[in-house]
C-alpha cells in the first residue's frame, strides 16, 4: 500500500477561513505516514493558532522571516530544501500574487522564492477575487512556471455568496498529493542528466573565454524531462536562468567541472548534452590580471582542448553508459552532413543539429533566442522539427525518448528505486 513514509511536506498555511481544513490536512498526511513542516503566515494565525499546528504535525511551526529563533533553528533556504513538496493550503489570493510577482516579504513568500522543490497549491478565496482578472492571469503565471494547482471547488463561502473559490476538501489535496508521488508518468522511474549553458574558461582572474549560449534549451528540456516524471540532473554554466523547478540543478563554470559535476551525476538512463562547453581553455590560468604592454604584441595567450564531456559519456563501457546519449550540433554550414558525422564520431545515439550565425535580421538564429529549428539525426533517420519554441522542441523531445524506452524495452526502475 502506497503511502508517505519518508516523505516531508512543506505546508504553507495563508490567511483565509479555509485555514481551519488544514489542520485537517495536517492529520491526514501524518496519517499516512508523511512529515509536515507547516509555515504560518499572519494572515493564516488570524485563523488557526500556531499552537494546534504544532501539535497536530509535532513540528515547530515556523512564521517570521525575521525570527532569530526560526533562522537559527531552521533557515527558510533549508525549510525547502528539506522538503519533498511544498503544498500551499489554502493559497489565498494575496499570497499567489506574491508567488506570480517574485515577491520575498515574509517567511512564506521567500522560501516559496527560493525553492527548487515542486509546488502545489489550493487557492482559497472569494468567487469574485478568483474570477478577478489578476488572480487569474497570476494563475496562468504560476501554471506556466511548472506550478500544480488543486481546486478550488464551487460551493457556498464563508462570506455568503455562492460560487468557485472553496479550497478543496483535505481528502482530495491528499489526493493530489499522493498522485505527485506516485503517479506513473512516462519517464518515472528513469534518471536524466542534462547539460546547459556556456563554460567560462578563465584566462587571467578578470577574463575569460566564453560564448552566447543562453542555456534555454538545455533548461526547457530538463524541465520537461521532469515534468514527464525522471529524476533529473542539470550540470549548467553560468547563465542568468532560474533552476528549474524539480530539477537538481549543479552549478559549474569551467569545462572539466562540467565534466566532473557530470561523472558525479552518474548512472543516469539518459544523458542529454545541451551545453555549449568551450573547445579550448587558457594551457595556463594566469594569477595576476595581464596588463596591456605599451607598443610590444598583444600576449600571445596558449590554449589547451577541453574533455568532450558527450565524447566521454558516450564512451563508458556498459553498465555505466547511460542507455540513450543525445548531442547537439551547432553548425553554420553543411548542417546535415556535419551533424551526422558529428554523431558518429562522438558515439553519441541522437544529436539535435541546429544551423547557427546570423539569421535575416542580422542577429544570433539560436543562441539566446526562444525559438529554434531542428533536425533529430539517428542511425536510422534525419526527422525535421520545424521552427518553434526551445520548450515545445524539449516537450517533443521528452516524447521522443519516452517512446524510445517503451518501444526498445529497455528495463525501467521500479519508480523510487535507489541505483
Ligand atoms: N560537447 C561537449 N564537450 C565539449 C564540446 C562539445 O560535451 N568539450 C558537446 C556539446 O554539448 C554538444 C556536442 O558536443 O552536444 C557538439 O558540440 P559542438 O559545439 O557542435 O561541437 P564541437 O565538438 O565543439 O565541434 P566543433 O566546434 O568543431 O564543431
């Protein structure tokens, strides 16, 4: 029988009369096994006492950003780490604006914030301030940002009036809740690495060798691997993206971190190489900025070849080798031909070539751009993915490998396996 042992749930608990079903709730996910942390806001202690949170989840209840004593025992940045899932119930209007603007003024908005963790919620709220077009384009915001909503109901309110805007009932957040832990999607049970982003290859202490990648592709497509349900793990450059959410994100900036993050990372089933690691780096990273020499030559500076991190994990010898290695190929001209060619010597099984330099307009076609033009090259075929956006190109190709697992076979993982 499935049920939360082991898990630990982040509860947010904002101002609204819907409060008093999360003490509810609270029972319910102890019930069946899971840990609660609750956080309270003000709003949320107009309602229920800290008292009874603390004593229906047997945890401190945390409520002040500013609390010496909550910093000390348990910093926000830790209240989500620690968590599996961070549930907001009930989510009132106030605090999913706050979510949808980025908004860090209390304990509750800040961990939300700073969170790389999966975040449901149970709006609560007036019929009229949900139908508000404010809330619902925050809404749409939060939707578009991976966020899971659940509810609300229609019914009779607190207030009198009848309509949409009830949180739903504890039973069925539990619901919600035990279907993100267990529901099978087509990648559950799979583990994906995923690279993104420039490497900065440092020269001196102030420059560095770098390039215009983004990391938006290789973001979007670790974003839907685990939205489809793999554990994912994105080894990224330096890039001015959020992490994705769900995702365990590595930071690095040079080419042999990257390539030391991803051995780390490993065993993955899929390894996905997104990246645009620098080919070359300084032979020696000087400890004192170079100065400009007057009249002599510019310094001749000597460069070294980085590790081909794709090179590297297409070469491991089974079982290390993850089952399906995916490239990319940046080219500017003879794309097909080079792409493939590409493929071959890299031993990787697909690479995704994309035609880079200038477009029409004069500006970069790829890099930095949310739109992109694809081709998939196996051993098998060259499948053309016309222009759309870097998501949509990492949805499809979520599907793609989703159904490469299910039609080769290839053994899946009970899900929540340990390798
Ligand atoms: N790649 C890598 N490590 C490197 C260089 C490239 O993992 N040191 C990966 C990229 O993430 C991409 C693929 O190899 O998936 C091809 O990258 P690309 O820049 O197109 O090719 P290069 O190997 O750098 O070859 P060239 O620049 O000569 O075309």
């Amino acid at each position: 029988m499935q049920d939360l042992t082991g898990k630990t749930i982040l509860l947010v608990i904002s101002g609204g009369i819907a409060a008093y079903k999360s003490l509810e709730l609270i029972r319910l996910i102890r019930k069946a096994g899971g840990r609660v942390r609750c956080i309270l806001t003000k709003g949320g202690a107009q309602f229920i006492t800290p008292l009874s949170v603390a004593a229906l989840s047997e945890e401190p209840v945390y409520e002040d950003l500013f609390s010496l004593k909550d910093e000390t025992e348990m910093g926000h940045i830790r209240l989500s780490r620690e968590a599996d899932l961070i549930l907001v119930a009930p989510a009132s209007a106030n605090m999913i604006a706050k979510m949808a603007h980025g908004m860090a003024d209390s304990l509750a908005a800040a961990t939300l914030l700073a969170t790389n963790k999966p975040v449901m919620i149970a709006p609560a709220m007036n019929q009229m301030m949900w139908a508000n077009p404010a809330t619902q384009a925050n809404i749409e915001t939060l939707a578009t940002r991976g966020i899971t909503l659940i509810g609300p109901t229609s019914g009779d309110m607190a207030c009198g009036e009848t309509g949409l805007g009830r949180m739903a009932e504890p039973e069925e957040i539990l619901g919600a809740v035990m279907g993100f832990f267990y529901q099978s999607k087509p990648l559950s049970g799979l583990s994906a690495l995923v690279t993104s982003g420039p490497t900065y290859e440092p020269l001196d202490p102030v420059r560095f060798i770098g390039n215009r990648s983004s990391g938006k592709q290789g973001h979007a497509i670790a974003a839907s691997l685990a939205a489809q349900g793999a554990d994912v793990t994105l080894v990224t450059g330096p890039v001015s993206l959020p992490d994705p959410q769900g995702v365990k994100t590595v930071h690095v900036e040079t080419a042999v971190e990257m390539l030391d993050a991803c051995r780390q990372a490993l065993p993955a089933d899929i390894a996905i190489c997104a990246a645009a690691v620098s080919d070359w780096s300084a032979a020696a990273v000087l400890s004192q900025k170079i100065k400009k020499r007057g009249d002599r030559q510019p310094p001749d500076i000597k460069l070294k070849e980085n590790p081909d991190i794709l090179a590297a994990l297409a070469g491991l010898a089974t079982p290390k080798r993850p089952k399906l290695v995916i490239g990319f190929a940046a080219e500017t001209e003879n794309l097909i031909e080079a792409a493939a060619e590409k493929r071959r010597n890299k031993g990787c099984d697909w690479i995704i070539a994309n035609q880079v330099g200038p477009a029409d307009d004069g500006m970069e076609k790829v890099f930095g751009r949310d739109e992109n033009h694809v081709y998939l090259i196996t051993d098998q075929t060259t499948e053309e993915w016309q222009k759309t956006s870097k998501q949509a190109i990492a949805d499809k190709l979520a599907d793609y490998i989703a159904r490469w697992f299910t039609e080769t076979r290839q053994t899946q993982p009970a899900p929540m396996a340990a390798e």
